[in-house]
C-alpha cells in the first residue's frame, strides 16, 4: 500500500492544476491511463473563455452563460466561476502559459476570439492548439515536481470506501486501486482526499471529437462508490467534427465560425438562417440540430464549412493545426470548404458537487468534465469548460486542506483477484464496445424517442450482465475496464433521457418536442442503491 496526502485520477487541466496547489501542503499522485499528455484538455482548439476587455464584462459573460444552459445553470455557480476566471488566467500565465496578442492602434493586447453564444470576444487562445499548450505548461511544472508522483500508464479500478470495508461511520472514500499496465498488477492508494478529474465519455458514441481516454471512467467509478450523478442526458454535440475516411475524431473548431465560417448544404447553398437568427454563432446544440435535420433532409452525409472567402494568410496563422490536418488529408480550407459532421463533444453532466467540488461521498472530490456543478446547466457555453476546469481545482485545493482533520488510519486491503484467468477471446470484448457505441450513436443522439431509449435500455442491460461476467471471471485488463465503463456510463446518460419527459437543451425528443418549466426545471439527479 502507498500513502500519499492526494491522491489525483487524470492529468487534464483540472487535474494538473490541483495537483501543482496540493504539492505545497503534501504528497501527491497524479494517475493517468495513458501517457501524461493523453486528456481532454490536450485536444482543446478554441480555447478559454475569460473576461479580459474593457468592452466586456462579468454580468454580459454570465448573461450568455446562462442563456445557453436553458434554465438549468446554476446562477451562483456560473458567477463563482466567470469571477473567479482572471485570477486562475493570471496564475496560468504566471507558471509559463501563453496566449496570441495582436497589435492594435500601436497597443500590444490580447488577441480575443468569438465562438458561438457569446455576445462578445473573449476567447483567450493559442493558435487552434490552446489545449496542447495548457498541458505543455502544467507538465512542465509537474515533471519535476519532488512531492509529486506521476503515475503513467495506470488505470483507476474502484474506489475504496469505508461502507465497503464494514467500517461504522459515515460512508467516505479512503484510497483506490489502480492497475499498473506494465506489471498487471492492482496497486493500492491510500490517501483521505481523492481527486477525480478523469473528463468525460465521448467513446461511448461511435463518433466522438473525443481521444480514446475518454471512457466516462471518473463518472462509472463514483457510481459504483456511492456518489450523486446528474444530468447525464445532457450529452453535447460538437457541430463539426472533419468528415474524412482517413481521419477519425478530428475537430473542426467553432472558432472558424467565429471568424467567419459559413455552413453549406450539399449544393453550396447556406441554410443556418432557417433555423436561428444568430445563423452559424448560434448555441452549440442549436447548429448541431439545424445539421443533422440538413444531411436527414438531403440525405447527404455531411455539410461543409466554408472559409475561403477569408484571406489565406489569415486562415494560415489563426488555423496551423486545422490547415495542415486537413492539408495532409487533400483538403485545402483557403480554396475548398471543409466537409464537417456532428459528434459527440462533451459532457455536461457528471459526479454532482458543490461549488468546492465536493461530491457527496465524503474524502471524494471531482472537477473538471467529470463533474456537474450546475454551471453548464442544460448546454455549455463555448470554451467555458477550460475556466471551470481552473476556476474548481483552486477551489476543491482551498476547501480539502482548510481545517484539516487528522489523518485516520485504516488497514486497506490489497486487492484479491480471486481464480481468474487470462481472458480468451478479446474479439467479444472489442465485439460488445463497438455495439455500445452503436446503439448510443442510433438510439441516444442528438435526436431521441421514448422507444429508441427504451430498446437502448434494454440491450444496455444485457451487455452490463455480459460484462460483469467477465470482470469476475478474468483477469483485469485496461480494456476490459473500460468497456465496463462505458456500459455503465451509457446507462445513466439513457435512465436520465428516459426521466426527463421534455426537450430542453442538448436534450431533444421527439415523444416531447417542447420545454416544461412546470415539471423539469430541475436537475436529473441518480444514485445507486
């Protein structure tokens, strides 16, 4: 068993940043599946949303913010995160960040973007890479951190907690086991405070601008421990994901619709003026409706993005990234427009918390995507989730070391694999996540049905018993724990659509094409029994 003071489960923006706060009060680890730079975050184009001008302000922020949530954002959230956002940005720069500037009337200044939703420039970016260069900044401080153990390669199994060690007392997370990939081995963490920041669950859908961390692991994990979830229907679809045979998961980000980018049917013919005033910089969940019913209507199986009427050189140095991926792919966006289709993005939803990142399983705290705070409500606001990622681990860092108590001791366990083997056809492993993928991409997309749901429900059932049949029977792998991830991830994005008997947001069924404030201007919340 290792003890540590902290222990942190993933190394996005949120993770890396309490990580680097905890590390001058105590020990910590940082547990990450993959390699340290494998996140979210590093996958981030547009960049951060923050108030930053003089033409702007908290209250326009908060105004857009909570406009795009469709009445489920919680105000004192949305507040506590877009006031406390210049602060954290300052930090970020502080420790090596950087950020474009432009030249303007002789003044060297912020180079501020606009994506959709907001009423005003205040996206702070690097380039179309904004994510690479947070995570190149974090790192670089972490690496060489003393008290900081870096855990590469390893992949959180469950969370210990004190109801399942038979313990009398208030049911609280005390450690986790955690699978060393190299070795096969299960390793326990003993720590009073753990941290989940695993992101979110794009893989659950077939197509996803999600990398392939992104298992819902965080959200599975504090189910199965006996922690709130909320609002897991609320899945967000990215508008424009690159549509290409050779290229999977590549964003095309909504900064190139801030900038000027117009959408085309198949016939070159522009259509967002028939589904919102505020045509391609309207809410996410908007623009992402408006494309699926096009390609439903024509029968295409994509729309296009077009930003040639832009100069090239601009095109060329706001857009590296963009421009040369699709370069490399037979695509040049400063002569052709760009073929795009929705996927899956991100989730709004998570391990409930309150605005300290609390969750209600003492000792257990969650920020970042993982995490459901209230601030994205119903549909996030662009580039708002990189702030709360910030925002969240300064405060969970404020809150688990003010008043500390002393440390418990507790005699953990190691972990028991019982008879197990080694697993002997992976094929239905890979065979049961392309169907869970399957069915969410047909059954629980942008676009729903009481029915769809339903049979999603039932087959979901089936694979969870499929499943759990192989955890006990063979020998853990990462493979094998993500698809129990996903399976239990894909559940409860389904119990909570099936809940909730209206459209609002990200949420759309056709059994309930209109809002109910009367019934369902709350919050979907779960807990397992």
């Amino acid at each position: 068993m290792k003890e540590f003071d902290f222990v942190v489960i993933g190394s996005g923006i949120a993770g890396l940043s309490f990580a680097l706060k905890a590390a001058e009060k105590g020990s910590v680890a940082v547990v990450t599946k993959r390699g340290k730079a494998d996140s979210n975050t590093a996958w981030a184009q547009g960049g951060v949303a923050c108030v930053t001008s003089e033409e702007d302000s908290f209250e326009l922020h908060i105004h857009d913010t909570l406009a795009a949530g469709a009445g489920l954002c919680h105000e004192d959230a949305v507040r506590e995160v877009i006031t406390g956002g210049p602060d954290r940005i300052a930090e970020l720069v502080k420790l090596g960040m950087h950020f474009d500037r432009r030249e303007t009337n002789g003044e060297n200044e912020l180079d501020l973007g606009r994506e959709g939703g907001h009423s005003k420039r205040r996206i702070l970016h690097f380039q179309d890479s904004t994510g690479m260069e947070i995570e190149r900044t974090l790192l670089e401080q972490i690496s060489c951190h003393p008290r900081i153990e870096l855990m590469e390669n390893h992949m959180a199994v469950d969370f210990i907690t004190t109801g399942k060690l038979g313990y009398a007392m208030q049911n609280s997370c005390v450690g986790v086991y955690v699978l060393n990939e190299a070795t096969g081995e299960v390793e326990t963490l003993r720590s009073d405070i753990n941290v989940l920041a695993t992101g979110g669950c794009g893989k659950i859908y077939l197509y996803t601008t999600n990398p392939d961390v992104a298992t819902g692991d965080g959200v599975a994990m504090a189910w199965r421990a006996g922690a709130t979830i909320s609002n897991m229907e609320f899945i967000q679809f990215h508008p424009t994901c690159l549509f290409h045979p050779e290229v999977k998961s590549f964003l095309i980000s909504e900064a190139v619709r801030g900038e000027g980018g117009v959408l085309l049917d198949a016939r070159g013919r522009r259509f967002m003026e028939n589904h919102n005033p505020q045509r391609e910089l309207a809410p996410r969940d908007i623009v992402a409706r408006a494309i699926d019913a096009e390609m439903k209507r024509s029968g295409s199986k994509c729309v296009f993005l077009d930003i040639t009427h832009k100069p090239a050189d601009f095109v060329k140095s706001r857009f590296p990234l963009i421009y040369e991926t699709c370069l490399v792919n037979g695509i040049d966006i400063t002569k052709e427009p760009i073929p795009v289709v929705p996927a899956a993005h991100y989730q709004c939803g998570g391990v409930k918390t309150d605005l300290n990142g609390e969750t209600s399983l003492r000792g257990l705290f969650a920020i970042g995507e993982v995490a459901c705070t209230g601030l994205h409500g119903a549909n996030r606001l662009a580039s708002n989730s990189l702030l709360e990622g910030l925002v969240l681990a300064s405060a969970a860092f404020d809150k688990s070391t003010r008043n500390r108590p002393p440390r418990v001791t507790f005699d953990l366990p190691e972990w028991r694999p019982g008879q197990v083997t080694d697993v002997d056809e992976m094929v239905v492993i890979f065979h049961n996540w392309e169907e869970v993928r399957r069915l969410m991409w047909d059954y629980v997309g942008i676009v729903r049905t009481d029915k769809r749901l339903q049979r999603a429900a039932t087959r979901l059932r089936n694979l969870h018993t499929e499943v759990q049949e192989f955890y006990w029977n063979f020998k853990i792998t990462t493979d094998l724990l993500e698809l129990r991830n996903l399976v239990t991830v894909a559940s409860l994005v389904v119990d909570c659509a099936l809940s909730r008997k209206e459209s609002r947001g990200l949420h759309f069924t056709l059994d309930y094409p209109a809002r109910d404030d009367a019934k369902f201007l709350r919050d979907t919340t779960l807990r397992r029994t």
